[in-house]
C-alpha cells in the first residue's frame, strides 16, 4: 500500500532461531449459526486436479479428497498444512472411509477405471476389483454392515451409465495384490477470507408424489446378478443415471438419480420402490435426517428437496436460478447444508424458518462434494478453483481460550486474493474490547510501515483502515503483501492476527510459515512450538515477530537463503506475557519479496 515506509530490507547474518515468540493470539469473533463465515482454502499441490469426494478422517481431522483428472487421493492434515497425495486409480470419483481397524482405509470408486478401489494410507498401498458391467461409471459409495458390527463387509455403490445399484463383498482374496504408491508431501500454506452471507426466507412447495387421494407407490422384487464378489440390480422400475446413495435408520438404501426419481431399495427383501419426483428433475446430493426424512439437491430445478417416504408428502425450497445445488449434508443443530455448482456458492437452509442463507465464493470456483468435521466446520472440494476449503461459522477452533480477547484482520477482497498496481484496497479490523492499534504493513518491496490508530476503538465494531487514513491504493511492483493488527488491549493483554494477499498475479500460497500446532493453535507458557518455514521460489529470508509485549522483533535464521523444497525447522519454548502472537516471513527474489504470516494462542 502507498504511504511513508522504514526498514529497508537488508541481508541477514548466520544466527540460529532464538528468543522465539514473546507475543501471543486469539481467535475471530463470529456470529453463530447463519453468521459470517470464515473460509480456509488450500490449494491442491496437483494443478487441475477435479477434486470430488471428500471424507474426514474423526479421530486425527484429517481431510481425505479425490482427485478426478489428477488420478490421485489427496489428504490434508489441517494442523501441519501438509498435503499429502497417493497416485491411486482412474478417475477417483467418491470417498467411503473405514476406520474400524484403528488406522484408516478409504475405499473410492474409479468412474474412468470401472473400479472399487481401496487405498491404506499407513502402508502406501492401492488395491482394485473391476466391475462385470463394462463402462459402468462407479459413482456414488457407502460402507455395509451386517448386524452391529463395526467392520465393513460389503460396499455399495450406483453405477451411473450401466444405470444398477451394485455390492461388491469384502474378504477373500479381493484385495490381497496390493500396488505400492509412494506419496508426494507439500506444506500448503492456507488463505483466509471472511464471508458476510446473504439470507432470505422463501416458501416450499408442497405436493402429493404418490398422487390425490394417496395411492400405494410400485414396487418390484429383483434378486439381483452375482458374479464373483459382485452383485448388480438393474434399475428396472427408475432408468436414470443413479448417483448419490444413502443408508436410512431401518437399514434401507436410497439412490437419487438423474431423472425425475428417487429410489427405495431393501436389502433383505431385494425389494425397489421409486419415489417419483416433478418433471425435469434430477436429485443428486442425497442425506437422511433422523425422523427418516429424504433430503435432496434438484440440481436442474434449482431446489434443495424433502421427501416423507411415510406420506409420500414432497416439500421443495426454490434457489436462485442457474445455481445447480450438488451435494448436501446435515448440520448437528438440524440445518440443511449444500453446495451450489454453478452459483459458486455454499447454502443453508433452516426448515424452521424456510430461511436460506448462502456464502458467496470467487467466480468460477465450483463447490462440489461437502462433509462436516467434528468441531462443525464444513469442508468442500472446488472442481475447478483446485483447492479444498473449510468453512466455519463461529470461532475458527471452538470456543476461543479463557481470558484472551478476539480479534480478526482482511482486505476487502479476502486475505489471499490478489490485486494489481493501482488498484484501490481496504483493510478491515475488528478487536472484542476497546484498544489501542498498530496497522503493520509489510510490503511486497520489503519494507515495513507501521501505522497507529490515533484514539482508541470501540470493542466488537468492524472498522476500515481508510477511514483514519483515507483512500488507499496499492503501489510497487508484484509480490505478496500481508498486513498485521496489533492491539493492546483494554485488559491489558496484545492481540494481534495477520492476512496476505498477493500484487501482480503472485500466489500468496508460494510461501509459508507454519508452527506444528497450526496457525490459530493454542501453546501455554512453558510448551516448545516448532516454526517451519518453506518457499516455493529461492531467495533471502528473514523473520519478524509482532510480539505479545507490543515490539516488532526480528528473529535470526540460519540459513538465511531458502530454496525450494527447503524446510527451515526451529523449536523453542514459550516465554513471557500471555496473548496472541504475528509471525512474519519474507522472501526476497531479488525482483519481489513475498510475505507470509501465521498466528498463535498463547495461555498460562
């Protein structure tokens, strides 16, 4: 940004990492459900990859995705941002995640391939059963069980061009030829913006689908066509592409297609039973509630849907036109969660109060498949923004630490969007109590501006930077810039939070500093944090420390030049006052310098 600048950018000297993070963070103050939003993106290493299926991994939070044209599954641990990423099948479409034996197997279809595969992260090894239907297109998959236990025994899955439901039986021999994979690992580092959704009450649409007066819906009995540890039923009575499938609370299965229905199937009975749904349309994200409630995406209707298979009873919630709702999954508090394809936009819909509440991503980013996480942060693949984001409302980790106040900073195209020379730019920032302010700003030439609020602010109100400093614009060349809050307090405790965004059409992902617990972690005074820092480009790098005592400090590193692939790895404890503290890297190119920042939580 333009402005009076200090500090120029000099060489660093060979000196080891010491006298680490006197300063401490907190974590962002949001609303609660329907609230704003924060969104976490990490790029997937593999460019253009088409991820699809995700699945989250409950006892580490670990973040499963497949990537379609990359051929590959990729996993992100969100705590370190690494990705990590298996070269495994053709065509990887959707995701079913086995945990029962105490470390994890994901069993994915290969639309391209004509497979059911199954990839064992902890020994790198890929296995794979061909489907008897040539062509078929595996799509849709979930685990089977027979009784109360908890290791699968079979897989289902929907077979969208050869138009079957299909099981594919677990043990033998079947997945004993194991193919070695050896995964690529890169640090991503993750863009933050914050999201201000749009709401709106709508009224559903009611109608009968088993017609007026009510009448039994049809049904037919099909044993299905076994061969070896496959077995298919044809679609007989619901032509249709089958997609999506899902287990009900009875133990029934239910398959959305393409056209125009919805199918019922039994297992113990090998009984169908198509649910029919309004001309034109197409379900395609499929969840079951706990009153046995089918909820559904119309993608070509442009509606989320509810079916009553005991009333046959229908209820459809209109979107906006053109968003192409695809995959849907259920909240804890009961709401409906989708994303829409088309309309770059991920939705909630409250049925309580027909209210729909959508956030609005960047142009062309295509949401697909979604899951939520055990702290209640959403999680969705980008078919064409090749990133894997988390969307949270709320605070960002949880309730935020005892006795730490909250603060939060962006620009107004979101911390990791990019802007050219010229282009007009705003800072937001927003501290829980009333504070005093230091705007840090550390360029992409390499020099730092520290900017002071002159009075105190309020607490909990958003404000702009330019509001105290007028219009601002960027200047310089290309590069990544971050900018840095750092707040003392009404209680006396420094707070600060950091956002990067790139000039020029540089990355801000092409470095990063990270610290093991992940950035926003929580440390006590006392504990050891490990700093990481790694650059996609070579050059000079240096690191500061926006403190918890309120001082901008440089930290010595050794060495002082990086390169790509190089991890610069230092430990040290925690010492001193209790709050939130900014670390920020730059790298200089000798044409750029780009930045990157990461904060931390420190208690007593």
């Amino acid at each position: 940004m333009n402005g009076s600048r200090g500090l120029r950018f000099g060489v660093l000297t060979a000196l080891a990492l010491a006298l680490l993070l006197s300063g401490g963070v907190m974590q962002l103050e949001l609303q609660a459900n329907g609230g704003p939003a924060t969104l976490t993106a990490w790029g997937i290493p593999t460019p253009d990859s088409l991820p699809m299926g995700v699945a989250i991994d409950p006892t580490n939070g670990q973040v499963y995705f497949a990537e379609f044209v990359g051929d590959k599954i990729g996993r992100l641990d969100p705590g370190s941002n690494v990705i990590t990423e298996w070269a495994a099948g053709d065509g990887p479409n959707y995701l079913a995640l086995d945990i029962s034996t105490g470390s994890a197997s994901l069993y994915f279809t290969e639309g391209l391939g004509n497979r059911v595969s199954r990839l064992i992260p902890s020994v790198n090894g890929y296995s794979y059963a061909t489907v008897p239907t040539d062509d078929s297109w595996p799509n849709g998959v979930a685990l089977g069980f027979i009784g109360m236990t908890l290791v699968p025994s079979h897989i289902w899955f929907s077979e969208r061009m050869g138009n079957k439901l299909a099981r594919l039986t677990l043990g033998g021999l079947l997945f004993d030829v194991i193919i070695m994979s050896t995964p690529t690992e890169r640090m991503v580092a993750p863009a933050t913006q914050y999201l201000t959704p749009t709401a709106r009450v709508v009224t559903p649409a009611t109608t009968a689908t088993w017609g007026s007066p009510p009448l039994p819906p049809p049904l037919m009995v099909d044993p299905g066509v076994t061969s070896g540890p496959f077995t298919e039923w044809p679609l007989a009575l619901g032509p249709g592409h089958p997609a999506m499938i899902a287990r009900g609370p009875n133990g029934d299965l239910w398959l959305s297609t393409e056209t125009n229905s919805i199918i019922q199937f039994d297992p113990d009975t090998n009984a169908f039973i198509p649910h029919s749904l309004p001309s034109g349309s197409a379900s395609l994200g499929l969840a079951i509630d706990s009153a046995g409630h089918i909820w559904f995406t119309e993608s070509w209707q442009d509606k989320i849907g509810r079916l009553d298979p005991t009333t046959g009873m229908l209820s459809e919630w209109p979107l906006t036109s053109a968003s192409q709702p695809f995959a849907l999954a259920l909240a804890p508090d009961g709401s409906i969660w989708f994303s829409e394809r088309e309309g770059d936009r991920i939705g909630m819909l409250d049925p309580s109060t027909n209210t729909i509440t959508e956030y609005q991503l960047a142009s062309g980013a295509h949401p697909l498949d979604i899951a939520f996480d055990g702290a209640g942060s959403l999680w969705f693949t980008t078919e064409r923004a090749n990133y894997l984001g988390r969307l949270t409302v709320g605070p960002v980790l949880g309730p935020p630490p005892v006795g730490l106040p909250l603060v939060e900073v962006s620009v107004d195209r979101g911390c990791g969007s990019n802007y050219n020379p010229g282009d007009p730019i705003d800072v937001l920032f927003r501290v829980s109590e009333a504070s005093t302010v230091k705007i840090r700003d550390f360029d992409q030439t390499g020099r730092i501006v520290t900017i002071n609020i002159g009075s105190p602010i309020a607490g909990g109100t958003l404000y702009r930077l330019s509001s105290f400093t007028g219009p601002l614009t960027i200047s310089g060349g290309a590069g990544v810039e971050t900018v840095v809050i750092q707040a003392t307090t009404a209680s006396g405790v420094v707070v600060s939070s950091g956002c990067s965004f790139g000039i020029g059409g540089v990355s801000p992902s092409l470095v990063s500093v990270t610290v093991d617990r992940g950035c926003d972690g929580t440390y006590h005074l006392g504990e050891t944090a490990t700093v990481t820092l790694q650059s996609g480009v070579s050059g000079q790098v240096r690191l500061f420390n926006v403190s918890r005592d309120g001082q901008l400090v440089q930290i010595p590193v050794f060495p002082p030049l990086i390169t790509p692939g190089l991890r610069i790895t230092v430990s040290a404890p925690f010492t001193g006052a209790i709050g939130r503290n900014t670390l920020v890297m730059q790298v200089a190119t000798g044409s750029q310098v780009l930045t990157s920042a990461c904060s931390t939580n420190v208690l007593p």
